[in-house]
C-alpha cells in the first residue's frame, strides 16, 4: 500500500478517513515538522528521504518541483474541498490500483457540480 507524508496544511480529516480505508499516513505534525513553515522543496526532501508520496494541496509549487525532479515517491496534489470524506475516496479511487507512485504527478480535482 502506499505510504503518504502530507504538508502541514493538508486537513486532517482527510487523513482520518485515509489512515480508515489502510493508507500510512504520517503528517507533519507526527513528523515534528508543523509550524515551522518548511519550504516545499524541504517538504520533498523529507519525502523522498522517508520513501513517502507527498499529499497536498499546494498545487503550483509541488507541480513545479515535480517537474524539475521527478525523482521521489510520488505527489499526489489535491483541490480544497469541504467534502473531507469525498476526497479520500477520489484520492482512494485514484491510486487504489497503483503499485507505487514513483515519479508520478497524481491530480485529485473535487467533481464539478
């Protein structure tokens, strides 16, 4: 199964229903990582050294440092959404038969109403 590190702006709930469905999920709070405002690349960093796909929601700088090394465990980037539990089952839905995420860019967009 695959192994998350989410940044410390990914909501947790998220989480809960992720580590329910069996994911590992470690945050940047049970890292010792939360409130200090980590640069992103330290985020991937961090990742990468933890062999863990980064979960987030920073879009626009994880796409770019996908893009200029694409050498980690994968990064799964996500919409904001208030439909906590919806997300993870799209997030669930869309790796559910992934082996690994290594080198992947994973986009997890809330549905269009």
């Amino acid at each position: 199964m695959i192994r998350f590190y989410t940044d410390e702006n990914f909501p947790f709930p998220v989480v809960e229903f992720l580590r329910a469905f069996g994911y590992d999920v470690l945050t940047a709070k049970d890292a010792g990582n939360a409130n200090q405002k980590i640069p992103d690349e330290n985020v991937l960093r961090y990742a990468i050294a933890v062999e863990r796909a980064v979960l987030t929601r920073n879009r626009r700088d994880l796409i770019k440092l996908h893009r200029d090394n694409p050498e980690h465990a994968g990064i799964v980037i996500c919409t904001e959404w208030s439909d906590f539990e919806g997300q993870a089952r799209r997030i669930h839905e869309a790796i559910s038969n992934e082996e690994n995420l290594k080198g992947k860019l994973i986009r997890i967009n809330r549905p269009s109403m």
